[in-house]
C-alpha cells in the first residue's frame, strides 16, 4: 500500500509524524494520537512544505490548519 509521512515542527505536542494512505486519509499519528487523529483527511496535493499543516476531520475541524508547520512529505510503502 502506498502514501505518505508528513513530519510536522516539534512545539511539544504528542505527534510529530502523520502517516497517511495515498488519498491523504491519516492512518497513523506518531509517536501518540493515533486513536484521535486516524480517519482525518490532509489534502496532500495542496500542502506546502514549510506551511501549516492543513487538516479536515469532522465534527472538530472542517477545512482547518494544525498548529505546526510541515517540514517534509515523503512517499512510503506500508
């Protein structure tokens, strides 16, 4: 199965990793939060590195931004 790992700013918080499938679903928050952020869509086509990382999860936040910045989107295997 293809998709991405989107590294996020550390500013403390308990995720700093977001392993997503190819269609930008989140399957997995890193190293805690999996269980609170997995089924959340980040449209990678749009996300900019060096930006806020953008994120869509209902019924908490619709069309929003997390509050760190994007360093990297890579393409992985699972």
């Amino acid at each position: 199965m293809k998709g991405y790992e989107i590294t996020l700013e550390d500013k403390g918080q308990d995720f700093t990793r977001l392993k997503t499938d190819e269609k930008g679903i989140v399957i997995v928050a890193e190293p805690y939060q999996t269980d609170v952020w997995k089924g959340a869509l980040i449209p990678i086509t749009q996300q900019k590195i060096g930006e806020l990382c953008m994120i869509h999860h209902l019924p908490h936040i619709e069309y929003g931004y997390l509050k760190y910045k994007v360093l990297a989107i890579k393409e992985i295997n699972f």
